[in-house]
C-alpha cells in the first residue's frame, strides 16, 4: 500500500509501543511491572465518574458545541485565570479531546513549511512528530540533568532565529521531572518580548504536579498571555485520573481559538459530551481527590529517586513535578538497556532516546505505580545492573 509522502514525516510516542511489548510478554505468562505508561494509576474520583454516568441517563448523548459546552469554557476560562493571574475569556477556550490535540492543532494552525520551533531536548516526541509533519523544522534546546533539567537561557536566546515561529515549553515536565523556576520564567519572558512575533506553546498538563515550588507560568508574564500569543495546553488526564475519557483544552488568542476550532469541525466534530459534563464536576467539586494523589506521588517519588540513587552505576535528581523519574545510567546505551530490563527484570520502562537524542544515556520511568511494585522493581533492577556489572569486569 502506498500512503501520502507526509506519513513517512510523522512520529510516534514510544510509550504505546513498549505497553504493547510488555502486554505480550505477559499473555506468555511473564510477570512485567509498569513502569513505561504516563497516566496514574488511580481510578477517576467517584463523583466525577457519577457525574458523567448522570450526564448520559439525562440524554447527554449528542454533539456539542464544536469548542465545547458553555459552562465548561467558562469554568476551564475561571480556573485558568485563578491559577496563572490573568484574565481569561472563555471564548479563548477550546475544549479538544485529551490535550494532545491542543499542540496537533496549534502546530498545524500556526508553523508554515521551513519554520522553525524551538523544543525542548528531551520532550514529549509528539512536538517534533507535528513540526516535521507540517514540513517546520525543528531547533532542539536541550535539557541537560548537570543543569538540573533546566535551559541554558543564553543557549536559548541563542537558537532563536530569523525564522522561528513558535517556541514550546512544558513545565512540570515529561520525561525529566524537572521544571521552570519562577527565575527562569521571567528571564525567557525578557527573551520573548524582543520577540513578539513568536508564538509560545506552553505545554502545562502537569500544572498541578509539583512537589516544592508554586506552579509558575509563562502565561502569567507581562505581554505573554494567551490573550496575544501564548497557547496554554492543560487538561484533566494527569490532574483527575481521567486519561481514558479523553479530555483537555487550549487557552489561546481569540482568532486563534476560531481557527482551532474550525480544525476540530474538521476532525473531531466535537468532545464527547458525558466527559465534558464530567470535567465541569472536576472543576467545581471539592479537590481532595487531587491532593490525595499528590500525597501519594510524592512518597512514590522519594521511593524511587532514593532507591534508583543505591543501584549502580545510576544517579538520579530528585523529580521536581509530574510522575517521571530520568536517572542517568553509565555503561549502558538507553534502547538497549530498556530492553535487558523488560526482558530480564521484568520491568517496564522508557529508553531516553524516546524523547530525543539527549536523552541518551537515560531511562524514564513513570511511577505511576504502587509503592509496592516500585520497590520490587528497584529489587529486580539492581539484581540485572549488578550481574552486568560483574560481567563487565
Ligand atoms: C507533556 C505532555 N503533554 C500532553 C500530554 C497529553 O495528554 P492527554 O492524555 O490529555 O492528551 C501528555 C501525556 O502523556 C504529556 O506527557
């Protein structure tokens, strides 16, 4: 079969295709210990799920408005303004199915052919799939662990050329656990405003994980909101437990969001309507839920860097937000470290590769998982990482 030239262009994320593996060294009867996938393992808040089951018996079953139901954009329009201090209107709003395609849709409305976008090195492979989809370059910055995960800001400043578009940031962030200070955030503001025809894609679907520092976003700058050229990406799969209903949303300029929105006509039609009823609950129901597993990843987190830190040849930063820890490993390439743990340890995790080249050197491992099967995991790690040690020697 022969597809259209634009599919050879198109990426993947990595984290499908290692679930499918480990899935079928299981149906073989192997014990394999999650440890790949990035969506928490709790079960959606009942009175979120009951709000959704109580939208459908109501005859909630039919198309919505293309950008989403009025409520939903206007309470998603007051939480963001509450959260980043600006103000929101809810026709800056689109509701999308999952928020991924917040950044298929931006990328798409905004990047001509030969544009270039800044990326963050390592970073969700989803970014660079779209930019080279739509024929833009991409200008990768990378994200390196002796800089705790952060941007070297002259480098930064440095890669923005005559032809950048957009730049894409994402804080907490997938795969590094790191994130953008408040320092950082102003400073890449400075950067920005001599720049006010580049558009910044603000990837923050991880806005409320974070373990020591307040959320800060670059939407909340001066001259950077998403009422000019900032598009805030944000939903409710990692916040609420909710990544199967497939729910998010952009926050974006008005003419923008019409475009955007004329994508999705396009494409999706509308986001189902039970979920979207489902989120408003989300929004307006009490929060305890969230902090509960907030509590729980961070015990998880403290878990794993500690443990990751005692095997050898590893050395892993304490995650600053999100559920991923990014420990560098010595003496291993990462894709073929990946494979000797699944193979031979029984766990499941990412290649650092999976998120671009500087991610080499690095496994990602979400620890969306039991504390339980973590410290198994760590166990049986170590056992393969020493016996390959020794080999070695
Ligand atoms: C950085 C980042 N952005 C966006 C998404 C997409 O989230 P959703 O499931 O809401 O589409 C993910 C999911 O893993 C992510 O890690």
């Amino acid at each position: 079969m022969e597809f259209a030239k634009r599919m050879e262009r198109l990426g993947t994320e990595t984290a499908f295709s290692v679930l499918a593996k480990a899935n079928a060294l299981e149906a073989r009867g192997r014990e394999i210990i999650h440890l790949e996938i990035g969506e928490p393992d709790f079960d959606t808040p009942s009175h979120i799920v009951e709000a959704g089951c109580r939208a459908l018996r109501g005859g909630e079953t039919h198309y919505t408005p293309t950008a989403g139901i009025p409520g939903l954009r206007a309470a998603i329009a007051a939480e963001v303004a509450r959260t980043r201090g600006i103000a929101v209107d809810p026709a800056q709003v689109v509701v999308t199915p999952g928020g991924k395609p917040i950044m298929f849709f931006a990328i798409l409305a905004l990047v001509n052919e030969g544009d270039e976008v800044l990326i963050p090195n390592p970073s969700f492979p989803i970014y660079e799939s779209m930019v080279n989809f739509v024929g833009g370059r991409p200008v990768f910055v990378p994200l390196l662990q002796e800089n705790a995960f952060r941007f070297d800001l002259d480098e930064f400043r440095a890669k923005l050329g005559a032809r950048t578009t957009m730049v894409i940031l994402n804080s907490p962030a997938n795969p590094t656990g790191g994130v953008l200070t408040p320092e950082d955030i102003a400073e890449l503001a400075g950067i920005l405003r001599e720049r006010p025809d580049v558009f910044v894609l603000s990837d923050e679907i991880y806005s409320r994980m974070l373990y020591e520092s307040p959320f800060a976003s670059i939407a909340s700058e001066p001259d950077l909101g998403p009422d000019g050229r900032t598009i805030i990406l944000d939903g409710f799969s990692k916040t609420y437990a909710m990544t199967g209903w497939r729910l998010g949303y952009g926050v974006m300029p008005v003419p923008l969001a019409e475009q955007m929105t004329k994508l999705q006509v396009n494409s999706n039609s509308c986001t189902n309507a039970a979920a979207q009823y489902a989120g408003l609950e989300a929004l307006a129901g009490p929060q305890d839920s969230v902090d509960r597993m907030l509590f729980e990843f961070r015990a998880r987190r403290d878990l794993i860097a500690s443990g990751l830190n005692e095997l050898p040849g590893v050395e892993c930063l304490i995650p600053q937000g999100a559920f991923y820890a990014f420990p560098r490993i010595a003496g291993h390439p990462a894709d073929a470290l990946a494979d000797l743990l699944l193979e031979e340890a029984g766990v499941a995790c990412l290649s650092g590769t999976a998120f671009g080249h500087c991610g080499e050197g690095h496994l990602r491992f979400s620890y969306a998982n039991t504390r339980e099967n973590i410290s198994r995991a760590l166990e049986r790690m170590g056992e393969v990482l020493s016996q390959t040690a020794t080999r070695q020697t």
